[in-house]
C-alpha cells in the first residue's frame, strides 16, 4: 500500500530516521500536525514536527533501555496533514479523519505536534476502535480548562477536549506542576494525579496503572514536561521539571503494557537554537516508536 491512499498528507520533506514511505509490513505510522493556532505564549510549534525528523538522523538507531533497534521495526512516515490555519475545530477534525485512516490498515498511529490541542482528534478516532481506551498525560500543565479566552479547543483545554470523548475518563496525568486552583482540585478528587519523585523509578504510575493491564493506552507527551533547562524550545516552559532518567522511568513501566497510539507535541525549535530541544524530542520520538512495536 502506498501513500496514494492518503492524499491529504504531505510527505515532500523530511522523514524520520529509519522509516519507509509506503504501509507495507508497517506496524505503525507516523504523521504530524504543523499547527499551533491557539499558542498562549510563545509560537512556533508549528515547525516541531519538520525539526524532529530533520534532527532524528543525528541520533542512534539502537536504544540501550530498551534494546530494541529501529532498524528492526517496520514503520512508515506519511508526511503531515495539510491544515487550515486559523481555527483548531477544523484541525482537530483533520486529525481524527487521519487517525482513522491509519487504525482502518491496522496501524498504530504516533502524531508529531504541533501543539497538544490537536490530541482529542486522535482519541475521539481511536474509542471508536478502543472504547475501553486511557490515557497517560506527560505534562507540566493540567490542561483542564473548559475554555481559554472564550476558546474551547485552546491547547490549555487539551485534556478536558479529551476527557470529553473518552468513555473511560481515565486519565493519568503525570507529575502536573502547574494549573488553577480549580484543576488542582478536580486532578485530587478524580485521583487523576499521579507523584513522580526526580531521579527514581516510576513506582506511583506502575501502581495507578496495575490494574489496567493489557487495556489500551494512548499516550501524550507535552514536551514542557521536561525542565527548561533541557527542552527549552518550547512555547510555555515551567520550571522543575523532569530530566532523561525520568522519563526512561516513565518508559520502563509503560513497556509492560498496551500502548496503541501516541503524541509528541509543543516542541517549538526556533526557541532553542542549540537545537538540544529537537534531539531531545527525536529521542523520545525513538522510543514512543519501539514501545508502539511490542
């Protein structure tokens, strides 16, 4: 199957290290969403998903945490979207039809931000096929608000977009730092919130999610999770946040369970010109693809 079948893609550009053009014997697809319309602070996200495949080339293909090799995996990079820009319904719309083009073939799909609004499109296509869906949120912001300046598919509603189609409203949300008094409280009595102590393993999410063995999980990762000063290309950084270690942490409990699909979103490269943000998210890129492989 080639991308013919997926016309709303362009695949002009760049690609991701190790990934083919065409669906054959692909397990999964990644495509990303060059959009950042409802930015709060600093834009730029747009350009997060041409950074990490441009980037992605500069790191290994082999993951010592994991062991596993991208050169072992079958997987496909279709492209992005092409998007409206201007308001985010009609991108979240585009996300969800994309979405569900790649599970009717059977494949995983792992979406390249762009920023976080764009995350309920995915999972609105993904309950459609996993009504038993959760999710796991890496994040410095809660996201909660059921509107941000009159906006209700701002980037800082993400999380409530997504509560709003998911049938389980199980949602994980990982180490949040910041948020209102409001979120704080709803995160508290949902029990959504889950403690993740600096530098340990990740024994809190390995706890919440015992009880959900083998049941789907979408994974989103806000790159503003990570301290700034490791991701500083991105549009609303908060400070203490989280390091590699980490995150390997993170990974290490989630390789014992169902990962269906995930995001990587609000990297914003043209704020780091190092471009140690870019590596970075290429990196957690790597690993989200070996985890959707098992």
């Amino acid at each position: 199957m080639n991308l013919k079948d997926f016309d709303s893609f362009n695949n002009d550009h760049a690609i991701f290290m190790g990934a083919q053009r065409t669906l054959d014997d692909c397990k999964i697809a990644i495509f990303g969403v060059p959009y950042d319309g409802t930015t709060s602070f600093k834009p730029g996200a747009r350009f997060g998903p041409s950074s990490i495949r441009e980037v992605s080339h500069s790191i290994e293909t082999y993951c010592p945490e994991l062991d596993l090799d991208l050169e072992e995996i079958q997987f496909a990079d279709l492209g992005s979207i092409n998007i409206p820009y201007g308001a985010p319904e009609p991108v979240v719309s585009e996300v969800n039809k994309a979405t569900n083009s790649i599970i009717k073939r059977g494949l995983n799909p792992l979406i390249l931000g762009g920023e976080h609004s764009v995350s309920s499109g995915a999972v609105e296509a993904l309950v459609q096929y996993n009504p038993d869906l959760i999710m796991v949120q890496l994040d410095a912001h809660a996201d909660l608000r059921n509107e941000w300046l009159g906006n209700r598919h701002s980037h800082a509603c993400a999380m409530r977009r997504c509560l709003d189609v998911l049938p389980s409203k199980k949602i994980f949300q990982v180490a949040i730092r910041s948020g209102t008094r409001r979120e704080y409280k709803e995160l508290r009595e949902e029990n959504r919130l889950v403690f993740h102590a600096h530098g340990k393993q990740a024994t809190f999410l390995e706890e919440a999610l015992r009880p959900h063995i083998g049941q789907p999980i979408y994974l989103t990762i806000d790159l503003d999770w990570f301290d700034p000063s490791v991701m500083p290309g991105t549009g609303t950084p908060e400070p203490g946040g989280f390091f590699w270690q980490d995150f390997s942490a993170i990974v290490n409990v989630l390789k014992k369970h169902n990962l269906v699909a995930a995001d990587v979103v609000e990297l914003s490269p043209q704020l780091d010109s190092s471009g140690i943000s870019s590596v970075l998210a290429a990196k957690v890129t790597r690993s989200l693809l070996m985890l959707l492989s098992l």
